[in-house]
C-alpha cells in the first residue's frame, strides 16, 4: 500500500478546511472590497478568517495578510523590510540555511546595491545568537535580518528568541520563516519575538496558493510591489476569500490537533532513526532528531547513505510506493547540492527526507523500512558499489 512520506513539502487538505472551502465557494465568492450584500458576506469571512489565524499565531488582526503562497509572503516580508528601513542601511543578514525563498529575495536585494551577510550553523544546523550579534556589531547599517523558526530539510529548531532580544536592542527587525513549524507545533508571535513571520498553508492542511505574512505593528514596512489597496497595502490583487477561509479552518483545527500528535509522530522518527543504522550500511544521521522539541521537529528526519544518488533512491522507493524527499527540498528539481547539507557540512550526496503527517500510520513506517535496504542495495548494485 503506498505511503506518503513527504509531508514537509505539503500536506494533504485537512477534511475540516475541505467542508469550510466548499462551504465558502458558495457563501464567499464576491469581491469583498464592495458594499453590496454579497461583497460584505465575503468580507465578513474575510475578517473571520483574518481574526482566526491572528488568534492562533498571537497576532492583532490587523498584522495579518493574506498572500498568494509562503515564497510571495517571504518576498514580501524580506524586501519590504529592506526597503521601508532604507535609510538605516543596505544591510541584509540571513542564517546560511534560510529556504531559498528566503535567500532568492536577499539576492536580489544584493543585485540592487545592498550588502548581505549570512551567518553559519554548526553541524546541526544551528544558528548561534552571538555570531548574529557580531554580524550587526560589524554591520551597523543593517536593515533586517532573517531566521527560520525551524529548518525545513532537517528539522533544526532554531533559537529565534534570543536572535530577536539581541536585534531587538540594536533595534533591527528579524523575519522568521515559520513555514515548517506554523500547524506543526505551537507558534506564538509575541513570544518569539519577531517583528514579521511567514507561513504557508498547503504546509499545515490548508489549500495551496495561500500564504501567510505577519507584520507586527510599530516595524517599519513598504510595499516593495506598485501599491494596492488590499491587504493593509500589503499584498496586491483579488483575495482568494474561500482559500483563505479553509486556510483559518486548517490552522485553527491543528491547533487542537498538534499537542496530541507530537508524541506520535516523535515515536515515528526515533524508530526511523534507530533502525537506519542496523538496515542500511554506511548511513549518516542529519541534524538533532525529533526527541527534544526545543531542538528539533517531531516529523523530520533527514539521512544520508554513501554511495548512492539521491534521485535514483528517490525513484526507486516510488516504485515501492513510498514518496520522500531527495535533495534539498526546495532545490531538489535542479540536482544541485544543497545548500543546507553544505552549510552543516554534511553528506549531501545521497540524503533522504522522510517527514510524517497526521495521516501517517505505522504502517507507512513498516513500509519504508521494509522498502529503503533493498532499494538501497539496487542503487549501489547499479553504481557498482554494493561491495564497498
């Protein structure tokens, strides 16, 4: 029986926001920016929605938009920031191992004269707050920097609370990607500190094509896009009103859901991470594993094997009907190494990333160990390396 493996990337709708997306094709298809009645039914849900996510993010309704994906809302976030905070310097600083959203506006904030800095990560990929603060103390002109709440190949928790303190006294603003952790585990806005935050909703049960941006009142923000109306000026264009509604569905019934599901999807991972060794030979455990939620996510694990290809696993475990990552997970189509393995100084050749749901059973678990040593050895068989 097949087993989906690969919930990191996305996740399938949540039956809760599936009825609220049906429920509102009907009830919230007008423009919600018109005074007519159905125009205010729209907005009605509109603002509903907008105050759910608020209320499970520990967010005001008012720091909340709604935009067209995770990738636009980090654009936005990144270079808004840039631009409204111009005046006190070109400066950019992001953790090397930022997703490529991430780092693609920072490029391109480069590319139209800024400076960015990036920091390193220890073999866990872990970000230390001091290497943050020396980076502003040598860079006073920093406008914004960046850190992920969690990673999103290895599952890293990263210590964005104290990152946003030291900022906070420097008076930087820090981004946060909470694209991997928003649904997953508990978020609190204030409690991190930051002054923006992104998510995605396909990532937590939601549909796709919306994302969500956080900007925390008093933080300097511009829009970087020609100006519109909607959205607090924040995000251009027609709000997808049902998508939006199934979004705060999603994301208010996880908030039930993920205490719960925590400690299962915990077993999940350390059986994964216990039996890799004794199955496979010559496999490299990455990042810090799912037992300590400070430290690391209950759903991840990531792995190495050597002398393997990662795509070819990759296929061959499809068809055993098991689906995973390969490679970086946001880079993976472009068979380039990735850049958070190398970052951590990893393996990067070979790796694996099985990440678990609230759909995920144990025997999608069995599957995948039944599945990986065999597809391992045909791998190396066709390599010419089985005996090594």
């Amino acid at each position: 029986m097949p087993a989906y493996l690969d919930h990191a990337s996305t996740t399938p709708l949540h039956p809760v926001a599936r009825e609220a997306l049906l429920a509102a094709l009907d009830d919230g298809w007008a423009d919600p920016a018109r005074l007519y009645r159905e125009g205010r039914r729209a907005r009605m849900l509109l603002d509903a929605a907008r105050e759910t996510v608020a209320g499970v993010l520990g967010a005001r309704t008012s720091e909340i938009s709604f935009t067209a994906s995770g990738t636009a809302a980090a654009h936005q976030a990144l270079l808004g920031t840039a631009a409204a905070r111009r005046r006190a310097g070109r400066v950019v600083v992001v953790s090397a191992v930022e997703h490529s959203s991430v780092l693609h506006a920072a490029q391109r904030h480069e590319r139209a004269g800024g400076e960015v800095v990036t920091i390193g990560v220890d073999g866990l990929g872990r970000a230390d707050p001091a290497a943050f603060e020396a980076a502003l103390d040598a860079h006073p002109g920093t406008a914004v920097a960046a850190l992920q709440h969690a990673n999103h190949e290895v599952g890293t928790v990263q210590p964005v609370a104290a990152v946003a303190r030291a900022l906070r006294r420097r008076g930087v603003p820090l981004l946060t990607d909470a694209a991997t952790t928003v649904g997953r585990v508990p978020v609190d806005l204030a409690a991190l500190g930051a002054d923006l935050l992104t998510a995605s909703a396909h990532k937590f049960g939601g549909p796709p094509g919306v994302g969500i941006l956080a900007v925390r009142t008093g933080t300097r923000w511009a829009n970087p896009l020609p100006a519109d109306e909607r959205e607090h000026g924040r995000v251009p264009g027609f709000p997808n009103v049902p998508a939006v509604v199934a979004t705060a569905a999603a994301l208010a019934v996880r908030a039930t859901e993920i205490d719960a599901e925590a400690p299962r999807l915990a077993g999940y991972t350390e059986r994964l991470r216990r039996r890799l060794p004794e199955l496979v030979e010559d496999v490299e455990l990455l990042g810090p594993g799912g037992a300590d939620p400070a430290v690391g996510l209950p759903h991840i694990v990531a792995f190495s094997c050597l002398y393997v290809a990662g795509e070819a696993l990759l296929d061959e475990l499809d068809r055993a009907g098991i689906a995973v990552s390969s490679g970086s997970s946001c880079t993976s189509d472009t068979l380039t190494p990735s850049h958070v393995l190398v970052a951590m100084g990893a393996l990067t050749h070979g790796n694996l990333r099985v990440s678990f749901g609230r759909d995920s059973t144990d025997a999608d678990l069995e599957a995948l160990l039944d599945a990986l040593p065999p597809a391992v050895r045909a791998v190396r068989e066709r390599a010419g390396a089985a005996g090594l």
